[in-house]
C-alpha cells in the first residue's frame, strides 16, 4: 500500500536517526498506521557497506526502534494499546524487524 514518510538525519558520531510514519492494509483489507523512531548505529566500515547496498551480519551493528499503531479496525484494536520495540537489519530490499510487545 502506498503512502508513508521516513526521515533519516545522521548524527556526526555517524549513527542514523529515523522517524517513520506509514500506513500498512493487511489481507483482510484493514489500514494500520504505524509510527516508528529509532536508531542505526556501529562502525564505519559496517555502516559504509550497509549504505552501499550491502547485506552485513546483523550483529555487527545496532538497529533498534519504537513503534506504536493506530486502526479503526475492530480486529486489531489490541494494537492501538500497545507499545513495542523492534531490533532491525537490513537485507537487500530495505529494513527487516522483529517487534516485541513492552508488558
């Protein structure tokens, strides 16, 4: 689904900051705005070839996010209750997470 804005701003340390606002539409048709802060960070050599498009172990870095959700949907109104943390890698084709509910 189209529609979403990420912000990138990179800190003189080098590591990445990111703000994200997107909309997702799962395949029963309901829309879940998401809202993510984060931060990519480790050393230059790593992130140089993460920026070059290059797939580098996840563990040679820090990747971590924020994340919190919005819908109208009956469904997946547990969402909009919920905050949750992500740690994050990047492959070829752009950021991959696993998010963890914070009880």
């Amino acid at each position: 689904m189209e529609g979403g804005s990420d912000w990138h701003s990179v800190r003189r340390d080098g590591a990445t900051l990111l703000d994200v606002r997107l909309n997702l539409k799962t395949d029963d048709g309901a829309l879940i705005g998401v809202t993510y802060k984060g931060i990519r960070q480790g050393p230059p050599e790593i992130i140089a070839r993460l920026e070059g498009g290059e797939v580098v172990d996840p563990e040679s870095y820090y990747f971590r996010i924020n994340q919190m959700f919005e819908t109208a949907s009956e469904k997946y109104a547990w969402l909009n209750n919920i905050l949750a943390i992500g740690a994050g890698h990047r492959v070829a084709d752009g950021p991959v997470y696993s998010l963890f509910e914070v009880l």
